[in-house]
DNA sequence: AAACCGGGGTG
DNA sequence: CACCCAGGTTT
C-alpha cells in the first residue's frame, strides 16, 4: 500500500477519504490515478469539478469527492496550501470526521489520537469483551474513550497502523485466526466463546426498491443528459432523462413522459427498443432499471432546460454511475475508457 | 438518534 | 443472501 508510512499530510488525506467504507484493493487503483493526474493538493484545487468526479466515478459515495474538491480549494485558499497539522483544524474539514482526523493527525504529524475504525470496534470489542453497540452514541464515547487510553503517545502513528493491521489481519470480522492471536489467553469473547457475536450492531438497514425508467436519445451522433443535482443517490452524476416509478411495468407512460416532461411533440418519436431489466443493488436501495431507446424524425423538437445533448466524446469525459455506465458500454457500445 | 449516502468482496 | 469495508453528513 503506497500509502503506509507516507508523510506528506495531503497523500495521507487523499488516501484515507478514498479508503472510507472501502476496501484497500477497490480504492488502490482510484489513489494512483489522483497520485498521477494530482501530484499535489494546489493541483487538485485547480481541477474542474467534472474531471474530478471522472476520476471518482464508480468509486461510490461521491459526497467524498465533493468534499474533496471543496477541501483542496479550502487549504489553497485560507492556509497557504500547506495542511492544517493539529487535529481540531483537521476536524473541521469537510468529509473529515473523528477517524480520519485522528489518521492524519497521527501519521502525518505525530499527533496522539487514536482512529476508532471497523478494525478498532471489532478488535476491542472482542479483546474487552464490550458488548455495547458500537453504532450508538454510547458505544461510540466508550470505544473512543478506551482507544485513547490504550494509545501509546510515543508512537500514535505505529500504534494506529498496528492495531488496524491486527484487525485485518488476524482478528477478521468472520473466521478469525484466534489460534495465533496474541491475545488468545486474555481475549474475553474467545474465552466466553463470544467471537461471533462481536461487535454488536443495532441498526439493520433497510433496503427499498426504486424503479427507474431511462430514455436514451440520439440525434445526429448525441445523446441526451442532463445532471443530477438533487438531493438523492449520485448527486451531481450524470443520467439520461428519467422517469420514476413505482413498478416496473410503466405501460404507456413512457410516451407520455417523453410528451410531457419533455416536451416533445406527439408522433415525432418512436421507441424502437426496451431492454430488460437491469438490477443494481446498492446499500440502501435496490435499482431497477429499463432502457427505452428513442428515435427522432425530422420534426421532433427535443427540450430543454436542464438537458444538453453530448458527442459520445464528451459523454466519455463526465461520470456516470455504474449501472448507466455498464449499460452504455454492454448495450450501446460506448466504453468509457 | 436516525436516516442517508455506492460499489464491491466474501462466505 | 447477509455482512462488511481505514465513515461522514444531514435531518
């Protein structure tokens, strides 16, 4: 991991927003091209915010990108482009909360904070034998409260890297190697036979299924976009027009969509294809999506505020979510890279 | 305190 | 399928 013991504050940073609820193998590829495209955080407050999404996308939870941006062009402006170094500065920036504060702090200017991650909760739950909820409020004081103590201010940036690693490593969220585990005589939920009930989490998410139409345009070698600037799942991606709906069939809606939201004039269009249907699971909602393909004649006027029609070159240049993606690049032929 | 925010890997 | 991932922000 390029990024272990890495000094430079804005490397550290970059790589710490990217690993948020991301596993080191799906964000290593995503951390090299920011690396490469920006070497340093004045480069990255220079970039637009569409080439910077580009290089995010498919990466999720794109709110990280937005903060990053707003981040780069923050310490450019109000800190002479040099990272803050204490930890109650490095709070305050956007998309940097108590882990990835004390991830900088420590590692980046030997600070003695301790990170409280997946791995922490874990590892002291079960070593402890804490069976508080570790998404409570409480939970959340006492596992801090706990890391902090255990720390070695000597060392804070050794000891966070440590005891993530263990938690990566050894005490793993399923099979755990306890046979090696150095805490295998002292560990509380191993010798109360409580591995698999550690940690304890309370909130069970629940998932709802959304329903979305797509209607893919082309006129003359363009396609039809517009962005997503409401509040909801992919903000500030970019789509093909859509209609929402509560089921999967929509029956003659869709030429009325087209009529209607659009705009269009009546009979100057047909749908010439509908795919079947494409099923993204995400963590919270469950998409299912169908394609209509349009065809214009020569009369159809096509709207509109909020939309603009792209060449297939600079569709390729701005993010798209995975599943639309996926979509342009099996069903329409249009790869991405 | 609870809801919301992606995508992928693993067993 | 459930669970988890070097979490954070908004309501």
């Amino acid at each position: 991991m390029p990024w272990k013991g890495e000094k430079d504050a804005y490397r550290i940073w970059l790589s710490e927003i990217i690993l948020q609820q991301t596993r080191v193998g799906q964000g290593l590829d995503y951390y090299n091209r920011f690396i490469t495209h920006y070497p340093s955080i004045a480069d990255l407050a220079a970039a637009p915010d569409d080439a910077v999404m580009k290089l995010w996308e498919g990466l999720g939870y794109y709110s990280r990108c937005r903060n990053l941006m707003a981040t780069a062009r923050y310490i450019v402006a109000h800190h002479n482009g040099q990272f803050p170094d204490n930890y109650e500065d490095i709070i305050s920036l956007k998309g940097v909360g108590p882990y990835t504060a004390a991830a900088i702090a420590s590692f980046g200017f030997n600070r003695p904070h301790a990170v409280v991650d997946g791995n922490v909760y874990r590892v002291l739950s079960r070593v402890f034998g804490i069976d508080t909820p570790t998404d409570s409020t409480e939970g959340k004081k006492q596992f801090a409260e706990l890391a902090q103590q255990l720390l070695d201010p000597k060392i804070p940036g050794e000891y966070n890297q440590a005891i993530m690693d263990f938690g990566a490593t050894v005490c793993k969220p399923q099979s755990p190697l306890c046979g090696n585990c150095i805490f295998h005589d002292i560990c509380v939920a191993r010798k109360q036979n409580l591995i698999d009930q550690l940690p304890v989490k309370t909130k069970k998410l629940s998932i709802r299924a959304r329903y979305f139409n797509y209607f893919l345009i082309q006129k003359g070698g363009k396609m039809l976009i517009r962005q997503r600037r409401e509040k909801d799942i992919w903000q500030d991606l970019y789509e093909f027009p859509l209609l929402e709906s509560d089921a999967v069939a929509i029956g003659k809606k869709p030429a009325a969509f087209l009529e209607k939201e659009l705009g269009m004039r009546k009979n100057s269009f047909q749908i010439t294809q509908t795919s079947s249907c494409f099923i993204r699971q995400l963590t919270h909602q469950t998409i299912k999506a169908v394609f209509f393909h349009v065809q214009l004649d020569e009369t159809a006027t096509v709207p509109h505020l909020g939309f603009s029609w792209v060449s297939q070159d600079e569709l390729k240049k701005l993010a798209f979510p995975r599943l639309l993606r996926d979509y342009l690049e099996r069903e329409v032929g249009i790869k991405s890279k």
